[in-house]
C-alpha cells in the first residue's frame, strides 16, 4: 500500500486533470447520443412538420451532424439503431448496481453487444475492507442485478482478483471488447485506480470512458467566483442549489441488451462470507431487501408517505418519516439524480397548495442529500480527508492511545446507557440512527478522548451502509477538524442527551435489557439511583453493568488540558498556522488498535481459495436482533469548556500538497446509515429525568460561529 500511496500522491493532479478532460470532451458525445435516441422517438412528429413548410428553427442550435441524422431519419434514407456501433463493449459495474439510471450500461446498449462485469478486489482498498454486514448487502445486490441483467438479454460475468485492472485486460482478452464503460467514484484509491484503467487499457488499443453516476454535479462543476472549491457546507450547497443549469435526468433502463461472447469469459464464484457468518446474516434479511429494484420501491414508499411528515418527526424515537435509502444510494442500487428530481416534484407541488411543512420537510431531506454530495466534494478536493484533520493545528492533539478504552466503548460497556445502547444495537443490526452516531462518536473522541481515526475505521468494519466519503466527513466534524465542524471544546453530557432523545428509556431497555427494570427517572445515570431503586431492578453497578468508565468533569478537565497543550505545541512550530492538509497529518501515526490488526491478519475465510483476510471482533456482545430501529434528530447538549480565546475555524488552505507524507496508504469508501422503524410507535411524555445543577449546559462560547460558518450535525442517513 506505501507504494500505491506514492503512485496516488504524484498522479493525483493528473487524474483531476484527465477527468476534467474527459468531461468536456465527452458531454458533446453523450448529447449526441440522447439527441440520437429522440430523434428516433420522435421522427413521425418531425416528418410531419415537414409536411406543413415548418422551419427548423428549434433545431437551429444542434451540430449539423445531428440536424443531417435528424434529416435522414425523417425522410426515411436511414434507420437509426441503438446498436449499429456492433463493437463489443464492457460495463464495469462497482457502486452502481442497478440498471435504471446507469450511464455507463447505457453507453454500452448503444454500442453494441455488452460484457457486464464485477470485479471483486477488497485487497485494493487496504486497511478498508468491507465489513460483515457490508458484503452480505453486496452479495444480495449483485444476486438481484443478475437477476435484472439475464431478463434484459445477458448476464453478470463475476470476477475475484487482487488486481482489477489484470481482470479487465484479461476480459477484454477473452471476450475481444473494444471499449470500456463505467461510473466515476471518487475516493482516493478508485480515483487513481481509474486513471490507470484507462492508461492501461488504452495502451492495448481500448476505448475507455467513464460517466457521473453518483452525484448531482461533478465536484469540479462547484465551485466560488474565483474557481476554488468551497470549505463550508453551506456555501457549497447553496451554489449546487443555485447552479444555471439542473442536475440531469435520470434515464429509463434498457429495453433489452445484446450479449456479448462469454463462452470464454466464465464467472468466479465470490464469497462474500463464512459459515460463522451466515447465521447472522440471515437475521439481516428479516430487516433489508437489498437490489435496485427493492430500492425504488423503498424510495417511492417514502416519497409517497412518510416524507411531507419529515420536518415534524425526525426528533421523535422511533421516528416512521426516514428514507430507508442509505445502503441503496451507497451500492448505487438508486440514482441520487432520481431522488433529487422526485423530491423536487413534491415540492413543487407542495408549494403550490401552500403545505409549509412539506416544503420545510423537503428542505431538510435535500440537506441531508446535500451532505451526502458534499462528502464526495471534500474527499475529491481533499483526498486524505480519512486519515488527516483538515485544520492543520490539529495534528498538535495528543490523543489517548489505550485499547482498553477502546474495547469498552465497542462493547457497550462505558456505563453511559445511551452510548452503550447505540453501540449493541450497531454490532447487532449494522446500523445506527444519525443522532445516536453523533452521540457514540462525539463520547469516543471528547469524552474518551481516542483516535478520531480508530473510532471511523470501526464504523466501516460494522456499518450496513458503511462509506469512507460520509465516514470521514461525520468523523471530521464531530473532532472539530472542519472549518464549520462542531468546535473541539464542546463535550455533550450523555445523560442529558439520553433525556432529550430517549426521554422514556424505551431505546436504552431495548438494547440493555439489564437496565429493563430501571425507573425512567433514574435510566439515563443509574449510578445516581438509591440503592434499593437499583435492587428492585436487579442491577448491581460494578457487576451486571458497569460503572462510568470516565467522570464527565474529570473529561473536561483531560481536554481543556489537551487543548492547552495543543495550542502551546504549535505556537511552538515556526510556521504552524500555515500548514494545510498536505502537512496536517500526526508527527507519528497512531497505528491502528493490535486487535483490528491482527484479526485482519489472521481470519482467514477457509473456503475462499484466494485466502481472503476479513475483519472480525471476537470479544462482541451481541444482543438479539430486533426490527425496531430509530432514527432521532436534535440540536447536541454539550458542555462547553469556555475555551474562546482561539478560533479554531481556521480555512482550509487551498494549496494542498497531497504529495507528502507518503507513509500512509489512502484507503476506499465508507458510512451512511437508514431507517428501518417497526409498525407501533411508543407514544412519549416528554418528561426529563432529574438533573444536578452542574449538568446544565449553556451555549457554546463559539456558538455563534458555528451559525456563521453554516456548521450543520452531520446526516449519515437521508
């Protein structure tokens, strides 16, 4: 991986600039295409305009090739076919596992007969190996695409292979394709992957072009007056809003494809588990139904239903009003392009009958959409975006490196019931509601005060719908290493969150069932109870539930000490405040936990034959499955340290050198979550349980920067 981090390093300004390239020259190209296929849809009509003297005035803007076909058509000289290219084509598919919406697949049915393919190469992405819950929605996915493809007229050849691009010389080899189609990704190792592919097999006489599948706008599409990328949210979504011309719509999935030769090309049976997974696994399926189909099913229910309700439900436990589309957007099983349009719909619709809370309700799942694009934007612009803080000072912050902690935290086992909560139910199901991610991660990186990094590589080894770009970017926000992140002196008070988010404890008696018997009043800081409160319940601190593993005030103290020695450390440095992302990582690397380590080189999936490594935690609590699943949404309680004599809202420098450090290999992709919710919901009293009066918070001294930089919480999930 260090080598392949210092082939990234100096071919990164090189891909940004062959994709631009690529852009410009391939718009015209696929105009042609779109305006090809009208033409043969709509040359009665045109025929018989000519019949009425009509002049082509509304086609005057069109090249004269078009205008001439367009001639052709309608006079009957020519018959336009979606396939008269007759060269064979392959579509690689990756995050883009549908056939509705598909650009690449589409450039494919126009060309000719298509060879679909799917490599499966995990060793490429390092570190980043897709977790459990991620390869069992994987391998759903490509059984159902599968399914889709042979309806249309071909098939899914499945390939395994530590080197995607052997694969694809060796499909081109067997099958005697002349081009290459496939969907940009943009995380830092697919991004230089990409550049390669089309290196490679251009120099073996293959066409190659690639396509925007997953954004609304391409990353360099957005940007100031002054051509720089944007460095705040807000910003950046305001311009995609205002953007002079809308996101392209989605396109209808082929009628049928042309097979290309796969006599020579068989599939390799992928293996996506072992029989120790399979058990949990099948409780998975009880919950999700992955396939693009399932997915545009799941979009349509929400659209339909739970949507106009968005704005006014998504603070309740146990919330009915989420998208279900986190795991589908993320394996490209729907189009964000086919959300945006469709959303926007109801919108229109919404403010014609003056629904306030519609349009207020569409406003916020945009934002959430929005986020998720901007995810994408920051690991473009800023490639080590997963691994480095992108406000250089805080490379100076000494974090706890202490596995201990660490293993308390991923076992639910910190004596803080609604992070403990939050992280059963994630090692249960492979999910977690936004809010309940913020709240684990901000106790894991202020409270605990441990690698921002380890914390994020964990959600990826666990998260259904795990995704580096969102992973990074929630990650970067919750540690204050954003310039409109939630500030680093802000610690949140897990016993007043649990009351503002679960203020009956029906989602903390769920996943503790330990703390079942516990009186609300008491269930959110049961150390606090009377001792025969805590026998009646049958609870004994210490014994069947631990006690606090860290003392609020003994954390705030920790970390306005941390802050005042990170402050000290690059004052100390003669040209600290001008480093950017390319300087900003740690002086050493904080390695990664042994654990995460050695499980990775060690588990071996015996029936795999290439050896696969995967990532496994043996020392998981596991409650049982349940198919109650929250989503909860809310301004943070925090405790602010008060430290407001620094601003860390520093920009991001714009002249980043993503050269340096070599030492680190950039990994792939992870985090995004959804909503799964069951039919009954529990009706709350908002009643807050009692309270200290130290435990009440006060607004952030740096809040108002906070609004002033269009700081958002970040949504996982849409």
């Amino acid at each position: 991986m260090a080598e392949f981090a210092r082939t990234f390093a100096c071919s990164f300004e090189v891909v940004e600039a062959e994709l631009i390239a690529l852009r410009e020259g391939l718009e015209f190209a696929d105009s042609l295409n779109y305006q090809l296929e009208a033409a043969e849809v709509d040359s009665l009509s045109i025929v018989r305009e000519l019949e009425s003297d009509f002049t082509f005035s509304h086609l005057a803007e069109l090249s004269h090739d078009v205008f001439a076909l367009i001639l052709k058509l309608c006079q009957g000289s020519c018959q336009y076919s979606p396939h008269e290219g007759g060269g064979c084509s392959i579509v690689w598919f990756r995050r883009d596992l549908r056939v509705e919406d598909n650009p690449a697949l589409a450039a494919g049915v126009r060309a000719g007969a298509v060879v679909a393919v799917f490599i499966w190469a995990p060793e490429e992405e390092g570190h980043y190996y897709p977790g459990r819950v991620s390869r069992w929605w994987l391998k759903q996915s490509l059984a159902h695409l599968d399914i889709s493809l042979r309806r249309l007229g071909t098939s899914l050849v499945t390939k395994r292979s530590t080197d995607c691009i052997s694969s694809l010389l060796e499909v081109v080899k067997s099958t005697g394709a002349t081009q290459l189609f496939f969907n940009h990704l943009y995380d830092p190792i697919s991004l230089v992957r990409d550049h390669r592919a089309k290196e490679v097999l251009a120099a073996q006489g293959v066409a190659v072009r690639s396509f925007n599948a997953d954004l609304l706008y391409e990353p360099w599409e957005v940007h100031d007056d002054k051509g720089r990328p944007f460095t705040t949210f807000a910003a950046f979504w305001e311009r995609c809003l205002s953007m002079l011309y809308d996101p392209e719509a989605p396109l209808l999935p082929p009628k049928r494809i042309i097979s290309g030769d796969l006599s020579r090309c068989p599939s390799d049976t992928l293996v996506f588990e072992d029989e120790s997974e399979k058990g949990s696994n099948a409780l998975l399926a009880r919950a999700w139904s992955p396939g693009w189909s399932n997915a545009d099913k799941a979009l349509t229910t929400f659209i339909n239903g739970p949507l106009i309700e968005y704005s006014k439900n998504r603070k309740k436990a146990d919330s009915a009003t989420t998208s279900f589309l986190s795991p589908h957007l993320h394996f490209g099983e729907v189009s964000v392009r086919k959300v945006f349009h469709l959303v926007r719909i109801k919108q229109v619709l919404w403010a014609n009958e003056g629904n306030k809370e519609g349009e207020e309700s569409v406003n916020l799942f945009l934002q959430s959409i929005g986020l998720r694009e901007y995810s994408r934007y920051m690991s473009f612009n800023h490639p080590y975006s997963h691994e480095r803080p992108l406000l250089g000072h805080l490379k100076y912050f000494s974090w706890v490196v202490d596995e201990g902690l660490f293993k308390a935290w991923r076992q639910g086992r910190t004596g803080y019931p609604l992070v403990d909560a939050g992280m059963r139910e994630l090692w249960a199901t492979g999910w977690l509601h936004d809010r309940i991610r913020v709240v684990v991660s901000s106790f894991f990186v202020k409270v605990l005060q441990l690698p921002w990094r380890w914390g994020m590589k964990y959600f990826w080894d666990t998260l259904l719908d795990a995704d580096l770009e969102s992973d990074a970017l929630g990650w970067q926000y919750i540690s204050g290493t954003l310039p409109d992140g939630r500030e680093l002196d802000r610690i949140d008070d897990p016993r007043l969150q649990g009351y503002k988010f679960d203020p009956n404890g029906e989602y903390v008696r769920r996943w503790l069932p330990e703390l079942s018997r516990l009186p609300t009043e008491w269930i959110h800081h049961p150390w606090n109870a009377p001792e025969s409160v805590l026998q009646a319940a049958g609870i004994e601190l210490g014994s069947n539930y631990p006690l606090p593993i860290v003392e609020i005030d003994e954390a705030k103290a920790r970390l306005q000490e941390a802050l005042s020695q990170m402050w000290q450390n690059e004052a100390a440095t003669e040209n600290g405040m001008e480093e950017g992302l390319g300087d900003s990582s740690e002086s050493a690397s904080i390695a990664f936990p042994q654990d995460m380590q050695t499980e990775m080189e060690n588990e071996t999936i015996r029936i795999n034959p290439t050896g696969t490594r995967i990532q496994r935690y043996e020392d998981q609590m596991v409650p049982s499955m349940t198919s109650s699943l929250v989503r909860i949404e809310d301004e943070e309680t925090y405790v602010d340290l008060g430290n407001s004599v620094y601003d860390s809202r520093a920009e991001v420098p714009m002249n980043v050198n993503a050269a340096e450090d070599p030492r680190r290999a950039p990994p792939g992709h992870a985090i995004m979550p959804i909503v799964r919710t069951n039919n009954a919901f529990p009706q709350f009293n908002f009643t807050t349980g009692r309270r200290n009066s130290e435990d009440s918070t006060a607004e952030s001294s740096s809040s108002s920067r906070r609004e002033r930089d269009g700081g958002v919480v970040p949504l996982w999930s849409p």
